[in-house]
C-alpha cells in the first residue's frame, strides 16, 4: 500500500469471521506509513480466518485473512499457533473478543480439531513449564518490556491472551509491569512506554540512510523579503484563494528547478537522474510524524493553483486520506519551520532527491539600504546538498536565482 511500508496496523475490521464477502468488499482498513487506506477483497466466499486482531501491526506478506468456500479446511496454510486463534463459524465469541461489532481472532475460541480436549495446566509464576501465550500477546509484552511469567492468563489452560496485557495497562491486571507508568510523588522517576508507529518507524529508517549514506553539505543564504510581503497582501485581496509564504517559496523554485538540472536530480546509486520534469515534495508535519506529498509539474502552475493544491493536499494529510499517487515521485523537497518561528535549520535529503531546502521565518530587522537604517523582512534559505550529485557552486547557482525571484516576485507572474 506504500513504496515504504515494511508493516501496517489493523485499524478497523468491517467484516467478521463467517462473513460471506465479495470481490471489491472493503475488509479492513489499514495504517500505513502515511495514510489509513481501505484494504479491498478481490475473491467471492466466506471470510474463514483473521488472523491480526484489531489495533495491531503486522509485517508485509504476513497473512491477516483467509477467504475460501465455507466449512473448508485452512489447518495446512496456518501454525499452530495461529490455527488456536482462529474463531470457530459455529461457536460464539466471547464478549471479550469483539471489538466494534467486529469478531477477532483471540486464543478463547478454539476451531474443532485442534488439541485442547485436555486443559493444559497454567504456567509462568502460576505453574511449571513453557509460557503459554498467544503471538500477539507475545509481542505487546516484548513492546512494553513485560515479563510473560508474571501474568495469570485468561485464556484456556492459563494461556495469555491479548486482554490480559492491556488489562496491566489500565491498571487492573495481576501483575505490574516495569515498564508501566505508576503514580508518583516529588523526587520520583517515572515515564510511559509508547509502541513505534509505522510512519515514526518509516521516517527513522529512510532518514538515517540519507543521513548516514548521503554526503551531505548546506549552503545558506538569506532572501530580502521585502517585496514578497507586499505582493502577497495584494494579491490576496484579489485572488479567490488564500495565498501564503510557503505557496510564493514553492512557486519560485519551481521556476528555478528546470534551469539546474543537477538540483532536480534523482540518486540511483548506478546512475544519476537528471529530471525535466518538477514534482516537489512538500514536507508536512502531521499527528504521527512528518508526510511529503507532491505538487506534480509545479513549474507548469500558477501561483494560484498551487496554492490550492498544497491547501488540498495539507487537508488530506491530516486526515490520512493521502494515496500512493499523492506522495511518490518527488524530484525535489522544501520543509518550512517559518511558520513555527524557526529563524534556520537544515534538513535531512529526502531520497532519492539531491536536494532539500529548509525555509526559516520571516523577521522584521533593521537593515542597511543605500547608506540609511531601515526596516526590513528577512528570510533565511538553508539547501542541504548531496555531495555525489551536486558541487557547492551548482548549488550556490541554484539559490542565486531563488533569491532572485523571491526579491522580485512579478517575475513569478510572467
């Protein structure tokens, strides 16, 4: 569902098991790295077998569903330990096991033919032997450091199952986790543990081989903002969309892009892309972390209409509603701080970009004009460069002209 996923996160299940489905049924939707999409069912039949409760990851190729002809037996393409978590079409799950009206898999109802005629005794603190736990109890006690042997399962024979761990995390379990927030008094420590979301864990993994394979190098420069502040109080008076700082920023490299073509190029790692075309990624900071999505043919658009499409485009990001379309491709990125009173920073390259420019805020300053103190608007620019693609005069060249049609804003306009 994403050119970056590794895994997603079950958000909502809309069928159950015993479900009749059809092809272009939504089954589920699923979180991405970046946006909550709809997983689509391709097959006519009955839904058999969910194997990834509600609220939980997975990684890419695990199998999260099995639809086939009903009563067929799916024994051979599961582990045993996911055959005990698959709910039997004839026996009613327990309250504990439906979430939202949907039905999920959980260690409480065994299918027929399975090995559990003789209870197996509890184990941990409470008995001897193996843990029994169910995979994803598993995993939710590895993600909050807690000790499986410490717990009374809930499950049949003692075995552990979801609602045992997230009955620590509210406070009402058996056990209490090292891990688990405590109420305190002055002078003690005290933290909360928060499982890794797939978008944090896309942008650690992407940005840290940027950052640590990429040669980068910045270049600074500053932009008389002057003009722009005057031109964009009116033109906002005539235009029918609202038309910010970042909208004249992205429209003036835009234009900028096609006349450094080792700017708008792409690494390859065999090869270098020298792009003709501009798609600019447009860094966005959303509630789990940070999205990119991209005005495409940005320098065949008016001032106009790319601010109605960023404007778009921010909405769709916050409300997760973004589709593979609307973030691949990129050819160059901006991220802007302006608006959170970052004066400058420098950013990390978005790859395969060879370049990223970080815009800082605008600030009223006292400055020289023809020999007498004035005020004036100033604005810093930071381009990190990836140094096996562009040299520091290429990208000095590039800000030059940035420069200059923000210091000149109706060259824009022509």
């Amino acid at each position: 569902m994403s050119d970056t996923m590794t895994e997603g996160v079950i958000a909502v299940w809309h069928k159950k098991v015993g479900d009749t489905v059809r092809s272009g049924d939504i089954l589920a939707d699923v979180e991405t790295d970046k946006a909550t999409m709809e997983l689509e069912n391709f097959v006519n039949g009955v839904l058999l077998h969910v194997g990834v409760p509600q609220g939980s990851s997975v990684p890419v190729d695990a199998i999260i569903a099995i639809v086939g002809k009903e009563g067929e037996d799916i024994s051979g393409l599961l582990s045993s330990d996911q055959i005990t978590e698959t709910v039997d079409k004839n026996k009613q799950p327990e309250p504990s096991s439906m979430v939202d009206g949907a039905s999920l898999a959980t260690a409480n109802a065994p299918i027929s033919g399975t090995d559990n005629a003789t209870p197996a005794q509890p184990t941990g603190s409470h008995g001897i032997g193996r843990t029994k736990a169910s995979p994803l109890a598993r995993k939710m006690a590895e993600e909050r450091g807690i000790d499986l042997k410490s717990i009374q399962g809930s499950g049949d024979g003692g075995r552990i199952v979801r609602r045992d761990l997230e009955s620590l995390t509210h406070g009402s379990g058996a056990a209490t986790s090292a891990a688990t927030p405590t109420p305190t008094t002055e002078g003690q420590e005290s933290f909360e543990l928060v499982s890794i979301s797939p978008m944090r864990k896309t942008i650690a993994r992407r940005l840290a081989e940027s950052k640590f394979t990429a040669p980068h190098f910045y270049l600074n420069m500053e932009v008389d903002m002057g003009r722009a502040v005057d031109s964009r109080a009116r033109l906002n008076e005539v235009s029918g969309t609202k038309i910010s700082f970042n909208d004249l920023v992205v429209k003036a490299v835009a234009m900028a892009l096609p006349h450094h073509p080792a700017v708008n190029a792409s690494w390859l790692g065999d090869s270098i892309r020298y792009n003709k075309h501009v798609h600019l990624g447009v860094a966005m900071a959303v509630e789990d972390g940070l999205l990119v999505p991209v005005v495409r043919f940005a320098n065949q658009k008016s001032l106009s209409q790319i601010a109605q499409e960023t404007a778009s485009l921010a909405e769709r990001a916050r409300q997760k509603k973004l589709q593979p379309s609307d973030w691949e491709g990129n050819t160059f990125t901006i991220s802007n701080l302006g608006m959170f009173g970052i004066e400058s920073f420098t950013a990390i390259i978005n790859p395969p970009d060879a370049c990223i420019l970080a815009v800082g805020a605008i600030r009223q300053e006292a400055v020289v004009r023809d020999g007498v103190i004035a005020v004036g608007h100033r604005m810093k620019l930071t381009l990190s460069c990836d140094h096996r693609v562009v040299d520091g005069a290429t990208g000095a060249a590039f800000l030059q002209r940035l420069k200059n049609l923000l210091e000149e804003p109706l060259r824009m306009l022509l």
